[in-house]
C-alpha cells in the first residue's frame, strides 16, 4: 500500500498482514491519496482529506484482475510469402493474352524455392498461348521448307511442331528451373522502373548476363547461359542430321540468345509493363 501526500516526504509504503490489513500511523493531516496494488491485480486508489486528531478507515476494497493485452502478429514465412507473389506473377498477360510470368514487379521480391521454380516452369510451357504460338512457328518454318528434312504434309509439320515445342521445354525447365534450383538462382527479370533512362538501360542490358541469386546477390548468369547451351546440344538428337547445329554454332546461337534477352529485357523495363494489366501494387526501389 502506498500513502501519497503534498508535503513531504512525498510517500509511505506498508504491507498488509495475513489477514490483508494494514495502518499508518502519525499522519499529518491533510488531504491524500492511497493506493492499493498486487501482482496480477489492477491498482486502485482512493483518496480523503485527514483532519487533525481523526483516525481514517478505508472502505473495503476489491481489487480487479489485470487486464491483458494480447498483441497478435499474423506473418507469412518467407516461401509463402513467395507463392502470394508467385501467384501475382501467373495473372500477368501483356494485352492480357500473352503470358508474362518470368518477370517481376516487386523490387525485393522473395525467392523461389525449388518447388515454385518448376511450378513457373510448368505453367509458362502449358499455357494456351504457348501451344498456339508454337503452332504459327510450326506453320511459318514449313510454309519456308526449314529443316527439309522433315518433309511436307502434316507428318512435316507434326515433326516441325514437336521440335519447336521441345525447344521451348527445353530451354525453360533447364535454364528456368533445374539449373536455377541446382545453382540457387532466380530465373526471373527484376523490374526496375527508377532512376534514369541511361541507369534502366543498362540495368536491363545487364542482366542478360546476370541475375539475382537467392541470397539476395547479384551473380553471373550461369543457369540462363548453360541453360541455352544445353537445349542447343539436346536439339542435336531430334532435328533432321543436315539441319544439326555443330558446338561452334550452339555457341554461336548462344550469344545470340544472350542479345536477344537483352532486347527482351529492355522491352520489359520500358514498354511492356504499359500494356500488362492487373499488375501487383509496386513500391519503387532498386532490385
């Protein structure tokens, strides 16, 4: 129990005995204020004015239990946290038809476990658009007698097709997902949208031959790079042996991959997010 006054000393403490009383004694007289406390206990005070010669009797009191404060913070680990963003990503269609998915709008966005890696793999090489572009590829290279060795016909053309498709399978789950997760990498463009159009440029130029690793940290790119050497080699045992590609030219094919993502890449920073709708909110920041 504490017994506050206006003069001095400012305060007076005693404890209660087992049956829960307690007194002070000499007090001078004067108004004041008692407060009772207990652990667990809400305090309570009360307070009189004590005239000259008049002993005072506290009225009973009844201490209320605490009130506590629970504080609760929901938050996502850190793969969930990617698989909300990762399904952000699978509704991002330029003009919203062609699918968009190996790029992202969250400057620090998290990274994919391995999981997630063949997750965006599998949904960008069975995607409606991909098959119909396949087709016109298909379509475009017999209507040009490439690859002759293949034929005419629908025969030709189901062989034109299935190379074309497995290129494309190829390239993504090697240089996407397999060695990404081997490598720990991420497969995907970090869209930038700050700074300068210089700093963009050569930001998007950049990262044709690096990307981010999942600790964070900007690497070489070695899963896009030996990804393209690899589907290049694979090629080798089912396109037609006149039309084969020998290692000088799958290296050759493979700086050509690298400035063509280049090109890419300059389109997503600067003309591609203009026409993709439904975006996720972004919070400008470098990547």
């Amino acid at each position: 129990m504490r017994l506050t006054r206006d003069e001095l000393p400012p305060s007076r403490e005693v404890v209660t005995d087992d049956q829960g009383k307690f007194f002070f004694a000499n007090i001078a007289p004067g108004p004041f204020q008692l407060t009772i406390t207990s652990e667990g206990f809400a305090p309570q005070t009360t307070s009189g004015n004590l005239n000259s010669g008049e002993n005072y009797t506290a009225p009973q009191i009844e201490l209320a239990l605490a009130t506590n404060i629970t504080e609760v913070r929901v938050t996502f680990t850190q793969v969930e946290l990617a698989q909300e963003q990762l399904k952000d990503q699978e509704k991002q269609r330029v003009l919203g038809v062609i699918p968009n998915y190996y790029v992202t709008y969250v400057a620090n966005a998290a990274p994919l476990n391995t999981r997630q890696k063949f997750q965006l793999a599998w949904k960008s090489t069975v995607d409606p658009f991909t098959f119909g572009f396949t087709a016109a590829i298909a379509g475009i290279e017999q209507a040009q007698n490439r690859f002759s060795g293949y034929g005419q016909g629908a025969q030709g053309y189901g062989k034109r097709y299935g190379a074309t498709y497995a290129d494309l399978v190829t390239s993504t789950y090697i240089g996407g997902a397999i060695l990404p997760s081997l490598l720990k990498q991420d497969p995907r463009y970090f869209y930038k949208g700050t700074g300068s159009k210089k700093s963009r440029a050569l930001y998007a130029i950049a990262n044709a031959v690096i990307c981010k690793g999942d600790n964070g940290h900007w690497q070489p790119a070695y899963s896009a790079i030996l990804g393209s050497l690899a589907s290049g080699g694979i090629s080798n045992l089912y396109y037609p042996t006149s039309d084969r590609d020998g290692v000088a030219l799958t290296f050759e094919n493979a700086l050509i991959g690298i400035g063509a993502s280049a090109g890419a890449n300059l389109l997503q920073e600067f003309v591609i997010r203009k026409f993709t709708p439904n975006l996720p909110t972004y919070t400008p920041g470098t990547p």
